[in-house]
C-alpha cells in the first residue's frame, strides 16, 4: 500500500482487461487515477470479477480516487484535452499508462486489408505517441515524470497471422527507446510493458477455444495464461520511485515465451 501515494495517474484504455486492472492497482497503492477510454463501461467477454462496476466505481468501493473522462486516443487534440483535464483536476501528472490497444490475427501479410494496418497503426501506436507527447510536455514543466507503455511481446518478436499488430507494436518498442534515449536528462523514465496472452476481452476468442487455450499454456516454460495482475503488479513497481533506475526496458510478463516454446514433440 501507497508506493504510489499522492502520484497522479493516467491510465488510458482503462475501462476493461489490463488497463483496468493497472488503475484499480494504482489506486490501491494511492495514486489518484484518471481513467480514460472510449466508453466507460467494459468490453463485452472480459474477465472482471466485478463486471457489473465501473473502473471508477470499482476504485472508489476501496476508498480511492479516480474519474473517468472519454478519450479517444486516435485523437492528438483529445489526448491533450485528457491531458488538460488530469492536470486541472488533479493539479499535476506524474505517469502515464499509455495501455489503449486494439489486435487483429488471423491473416497473412498479404490477406491484411488496409483498414486493419491503419486501425493497429493509429490505435496502438499513434495514441502510444500522442500519449507520450502530450505528457512530456507537462513533465518537462515540472521536472520529470513517467511513461509506462504497454507493448506485447509481438513488439519484442511476434507471432505469425497477426502482422499488422506485431508492426504497430514493434514500433511502440522503438517509441519507448527512443523517449528513454532522449528525456532521461530531464528526469522523464520511459518503459514498456511486453505481456504475452492475458485473459482479457482481446483474447477470449483464443481463450474459449480450449484446443488453443491448452496448447497455448503448454506450449510456455509457466504453462499457464498470463493474468491481468500479472502486468499491473509490473505496471506499479514502474511507476513508483522504487525502479528509479529502470528506463528505457522492454521488459516480458509472459512466463518465459520469449525464451522458448515447447513444440509437443519437447514434451
Ligand atoms: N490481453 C493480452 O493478451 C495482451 C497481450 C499483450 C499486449 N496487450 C496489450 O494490452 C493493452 C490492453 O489490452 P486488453 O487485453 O486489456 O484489451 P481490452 O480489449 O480488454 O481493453 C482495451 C481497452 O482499450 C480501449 N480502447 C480501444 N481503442 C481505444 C481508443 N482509440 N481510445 C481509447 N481507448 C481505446 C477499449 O475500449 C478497452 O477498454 C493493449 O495495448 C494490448 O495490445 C494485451
């Protein structure tokens, strides 16, 4: 309890899956959250305990802290309105949880259309970068400040049938370098976040499919799906002053994945 106390947080996409359970988390360790995504209630096929709650409702039942404003990160003028408002009511910014993405799989490069490279690319990426530069902006106002973003290991290597999401997260990697590299002087840390499989509305596609499901879990050295705190306990060391000298790492929640996969043959 209160690693994160008196920090004011934003946490975009944090109405459902990991952004979600990031916010309730930060909340509890006592951060004042603003929590920002297209609409305030959950994705359908999620898998909150609570699903009924909003983010919001969920963080204030605890004793916490929190509102929520609509955001949609496509939008630079609205991650700045986002901005704006965090800062007005909360009075400064101290991290941001750049968490809002959106996936696609299940064709190769070239049965991809474009709408799918430019939802991933706009979404995942764009909204990461506006997040980035709308909050560095107050930061170096004030002296330092946060980035957590919240890549996936498709951003480290990837999978195949789901290029158009590796790219779009290969380049929130390179994003996540690059603003290490050139604000650590100004006391801005900047990581990300590389989860594997979490169960979460994104996923519950594979999930229900219990051929994949298993496969899946067996195929890791942890043999198991990741879970949503699997990334928000990670997601609060990253905002708190104890990984002060954390910057610029991609760091893999994934159960060893990205060491090895078993084929069945390994087993
Ligand atoms: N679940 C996984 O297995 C997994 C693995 C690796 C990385 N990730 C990443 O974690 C992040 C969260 O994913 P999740 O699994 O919790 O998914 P989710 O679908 O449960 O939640 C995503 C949230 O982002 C919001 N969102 C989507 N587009 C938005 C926009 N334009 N502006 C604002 N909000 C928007 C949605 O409304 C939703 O509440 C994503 O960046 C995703 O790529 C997820």
């Amino acid at each position: 309890m209160n690693r994160l106390k008196d920090k004011v947080a934003i946490v975009t996409g944090a109405s459902s899956g990991i952004g979600r359970a990031i916010a309730v988390h930060y909340a509890k360790e006592g951060a004042k959250v603003v929590v920002a995504d297209l609409h305030e209630g959950r994705n359908h096929g999620g898998f909150e305990d609570t699903a009924s709650a909003t983010t919001v409702e969920e963080i204030e039942k605890s004793g916490g802290t929190a509102f929520f404003t609509t955001c949609d990160v496509t939008s630079q003028q609205q991650v700045a309105d986002l901005v704006g408002i965090a800062v007005r009511r909360f009075g400064t910014l101290d991290v941001i949880v750049n968490n809002a993405g959106i996936y696609r799989s299940g064709k190769l490069v070239h049965e991809f259309d474009e709408e799918d490279l430019d939802a991933c690319w706009d979404v995942n990426l764009k909204g990461t970068w506006f997040g980035c530069q709308e909050a560095i902006k107050v930061f170096l106002g004030k002296g330092g400040g946060t980035i957590v973003n919240i890549v996936s290991t498709a951003g480290l290597g990837g999978h195949p049938k789901q290029s158009v999401y590796n790219i779009s997260k290969g380049a929130v990697s390179s994003l996540t370098k690059c603003v290490a590299i050139e604000y650590g002087r100004d006391g801005i840390r900047a990581n990300g976040i590389c989860p594997t499989y979490a169960k979460t509305s994104m996923t519950r596609g594979h999930f229900d499919d219990a051929d994949y499901m298993k496969a899946f879990a067996e195929s890791i050295p942890l043999k198991r799906w990741g879970e949503v705190d699997d990334i928000s306990n990670l997601a609060v060391f990253l905002a708190s002053d104890e990984s002060a000298y954390i910057h610029g790492a991609l760091i893999p929640v994934d159960g060893g994945e990205t060491l090895c996969r078993y084929s069945v043959e390994d087993e």
